[in-house]
C-alpha cells in the first residue's frame, strides 16, 4: 500500500496502536535493495505486528549521495 501523506501514515499508526499493534517504521535510501535490506525487514516483522517502509524521494537521495546507483532498474524479491 502507498500511502501518500504524512497526515495519513501518523493516523493509519495511531489506529494500529490504539488497536493494541505493535508497529515498525523504518526510513531508508533503499536506491539498491540488498540482502541486508530483505534481512532488516524480515527481522523487523518478527518483533512487530506491522512494519512500515519508508522510502526517501530519488530527488533527495541525488541530493544527500554522492555515489549514485541506478534507480531505474527494479529486482522482485520474495520476502518470506
């Protein structure tokens, strides 16, 4: 799901929570995903009802990186 606003993301939180969820966020380039990435998440959802992925604008990360990956190219990985 994508949820398009800050707005949105802090209500769909507060919702879960006041469900009694337990929520994950996590915030990140992820301009290659790597193993490492797939590791994190999966560990992630072990400790949490919910993870929330977070992924910074391509226009940002040109601006914060100096060493450039390509962020036209998408890999499918299967996550469990």
């Amino acid at each position: 799901m994508i949820i398009p606003s800050k707005t949105q993301l802090i209500n769909i939180v507060q919702t879960l929570e006041n469900e009694g969820k337990k929520v994950m966020v996590k915030k990140g380039v992820f301009d290659i995903i790597h193993p490492g990435h797939i590791s994190a998440i999966n560990q992630y959802s072990t400790v949490s009802d919910f993870v929330i992925i977070l992924v910074q604008s391509d226009e940002l990360t040109r601006k914060r990186k100096t060493n450039q990956f390509s962020t036209t190219k998408s890999t499918s990985y299967r996550w469990n």
